[in-house]
C-alpha cells in the first residue's frame, strides 16, 4: 500500500545518496594520504569524478518519485496538461494576430 510505497522511496533515496557522496568522502579522507606533486589522477580526474558522482543524487531523485510515487506522477501530468494547454493558447493567439495583420496589410 501507500506506507510500503513511501518506505520504498525513502530507501532508495538514502541508497542512491550514500553511493553518490561516497567519492567525496573518500576524495576528502584520501586527501591527507596522497601526496602528488603536480596534482595527478587522485587530485585532479578523482575529485571531478567525486563532485560529478553527487549530481547523480539529484538526477535519480526524479526518476525514484517518478517510478515509486504516484501522487508525483499524478503531479507531473497535471502540470504538463496546464504547461501544454498554456503553450497552445499563446501559440493560436499569436497566429490568429499575425494573420488579421497580414490581411489588414492586404486590404
């Protein structure tokens, strides 16, 4: 039901955020040991490597709720329904001026 459905999203999320901020915490810790002079592989690729890792948890965020939550998904239609229906309104609008203008242009 909805209280396994929310146990699932938590647990994913907390999944998905340990292994994301695990390279930086290892970056960080394995600072004090690696001595490299100039900064080579550990200084430089790792800890792009790390900070990168952490956009993972942002990312994933979205696909967890997506595919756990339906309430989120329900959101997400809802708002492309309003988003779409704006788009279309704006869009015939503009059609519909310029083309009074082009036959006002004509006459």
């Amino acid at each position: 039901g909805l209280q396994r459905k929310g146990v699932t999203t938590v647990l994913l999320t907390a999944a998905v955020y340990c292994l994301s901020t695990l390279p930086t915490a290892v970056y960080y810790v394995g600072d004090n040991f690696v001595k490299e002079t100039p900064p080579g592989v550990f200084h430089v690729q790792f800890h792009r490597f790390a900070l990168n890792a952490i956009l993972l948890n942002v990312v994933s965020n979205f696909y967890i709720y997506t595919l756990t939550l339906t309430c989120f998904r329900e959101f997400l239609r809802s708002g492309a329904r309003n988003v779409l229906s704006t788009l279309v309104r704006v869009c015939y609008r503009q059609v519909t001026t310029e083309r009074s203008e082009g036959e006002r242009l004509l006459a």
